[in-house]
C-alpha cells in the first residue's frame, strides 16, 4: 500500500510502475553481465528464482514384445522340435565317428579274443606253451592270405580263429579272376610254411624237440591245406589250373573220413562239397563273365601249378627230416 500527497489510499500510478519496468529491465541486462551482482540485485523479487528449467526426460524407447521373463521371442512348436532333432542327429553323428575311430581297435581286439580262446582249447590237447606257438603259426598262415589280397586291392579283415578249425578271414573276394585266387590261396601255405620251416630249423640248430616239434605241426597244417578241393588252399590253386581237380582232392576227403574219422574233418568234407557243387554247377551252364573269370593262360597255369607242387614236396621232405613219434594220451 503506498499513500500519496493527496491523502487517498490508491496504488502506484502509472508512470510509477512504468520506472520500475524500466529498472527491472536495467537489472536483468546487468544480471547477464555481473551474475553475482545479479543475484543480490534480484534478491528482493520473491518471484524470481535462478533454478534452472529441468530439461524434459526423453521418451522410453520401445522394447520388443517378449514372451518370457528374459525378453527372448518364444519359437514356434515346429522350430523347437525341429532344433531338438537336429541336435539328437548331431550327437548321433559324433558318435558314429568316435565308433569308426575305434573300430579297428575292435576288430583288433576280436581277433586277440578269438586266438586266446584258441590257445585255451588246444592246450588242453598240447600244453600253453605248445598251443600258443601253434596259433602263432596260424596267424602267420592267414596273414599271407591277407598280405595278397591287399596286393589285389581287396580290403580283408584281420584273422578271426576258430577253435580246431583254423582261422577265417573276410573279404568281399578273392580276386577278379581265378589267377589272383590262385595267388591268395596259395600265399597262406607259402608263409605258413616259411615260419613252420624256421621253427623247425631253429628246433634242430638248438637241439629242441619242442620246436622241431612245433615246427613239424605246422608244416602238417599246410600241406592238409594243399588238398586240391574249395574251400581249402590248393582247391583256390587248382580254379586256374584244373578246376576237374576238385573232385580228387574232395574224394581224397571222403577217405580221410573213413581212416581218421574226426568231426572237424567231416565239416570240412562237408563245406568242400557243397562248394564243389555249387561251382560246377555254374561251370556246366557258364556266363560270359564266369568263363573269362577262368580264363587264365598257360604260362600262368604252368607257374601256379609249379609253386603247388613244389610247395608239397617242400612240405614232405621237411617233415620226413624232423619227424618225431609222439604218442598223445
């Protein structure tokens, strides 16, 4: 309330308010040049305040739908079962590869099992000692059959033995011809006989009868082996030479039946029979390629046939040197 001359109670006339625009205008512009001057100079305005505007906080930005508490989109029924076989056929898949990685280790182990098995049923006739040498001739027979097949570009397994029946090997054949038959079946005895021989010999250098022994039952086994008649050795020789063969070496067969009768010779008789049968029944009606698969030359056929006789008389004159009388109880 402001009292004028004039005694009446009326507010600040108009050029009063008027100067104090003007001042307040004044004091601003020095505001902006002398700040703390400003503040005192404002400090009597109750409705002025040097508290600055806070600015506007800028606007959420827009979060993906989620539909889970971790804000991952949920797949669909399709795609979770689809993601759930992909990686039950990626864990097949390792695990197939771990299985062929291990595989020979297994075929290996096979065969380890087989020959231990072997060596427990012969030692029952032999002795350990004796009938773990014997399987070792085995073995050293059957990875000639193996050696030459490779040769041929055929993939062979290891050898599997069979208790008082030898030793088996698999192959998907046994060449394209009869000639590489002939080969395979005729490297078995040829390496077989090698070792048998050098056990012997080393048997009479070292005065052992064990090893001449040892060494004289190997040769047997090989030339047993010789017999002109599938599936033996010297029935694979005869398919290049004279497959009419055959049919001496599996009545060579039906008299060991009769002198030494034995099971494990009448199996063999019998497997001998069957496969004479099967193969001559398709040489009496041949196919163009099971007549070039006997086609061999006569040179090839002189050479197999000199290697089998050869290897027999070999094998006789060997075992006549060492034989030893044995009576097995």
């Amino acid at each position: 309330m402001y009292a004028g001359a004039g005694g009446d109670a009326r507010g600040p006339s108009r050029s009063t308010r008027i100067l104090r625009r003007k001042r307040l205008a004044v004091d601003v512009r020095r505001a902006g040049r002398a700040p703390c001057d400003t503040v005192e100079s404002m400090s009597g305005f109750s409705n002025w305040t040097l508290d600055p505007t806070p600015p506007s906080a800028p606007p959420a930005a827009a979060l993906p739908a989620a539909d889970d508490a971790f804000g991952k989109p949920k797949r669909s029924w399709l795609r979770r079962k689809l993601g759930a076989a992909g990686a039950a056929i990626a864990a097949l898949v390792a695990k197939l590869k771990a299985l062929l990685l291990v595989l020979p280790k297994i075929k290996l182990l096979a065969t380890a099992a087989t020959a231990i098995v072997s060596v427990a049923a012969y030692s029952l006739i032999w002795g350990w000692a004796f009938a773990a040498g014997f399987v070792v001739l085995i073995f050293v027979h059957e990875m000639g059959h193996v050696i030459a097949l490779r040769r041929e570009g055929i993939k062979a397994s290891p050898p599997m033995f069979i208790p008082f029946m030898g030793a088996v090997i698999a192959a998907r054949s046994l060449g394209d011809n009869a000639l590489a038959e002939a080969r395979v079946g005729l490297a078995g005895p040829l390496l077989g006989s090698a070792a048998a021989g050098g056990v012997a010999l080393a048997g009479a250098l070292a005065h052992s009868p064990f090893l001449e022994a040892l060494g004289y039952v190997g040769m047997l086994i090989n030339l047993f082996n010789m017999l002109p008649v599938v599936p033996l050795d010297g029935g694979r020789a005869m398919a290049a030479m004279t497959p009419w063969m055959w049919f001496l070496g599996f009545g060579a067969l039906v008299v060991l039946d009769f002198l030494a009768p034995n099971p494990v010779l009448l199996i063999i008789t019998l497997l001998a029979g069957y496969e004479l049968w099967r193969r001559w029944e398709q040489r009496r009606a041949p196919t163009a390629a099971q007549t070039a698969y006997y086609r061999v030359s006569p040179r090839a056929r002189l050479a197999v046939g000199l290697v089998y006789v050869g290897l027999i008389v070999l094998l006789a004159v060997g075992m006549h040197a060492i034989y030893l009388h044995r009576a097995i109880p």
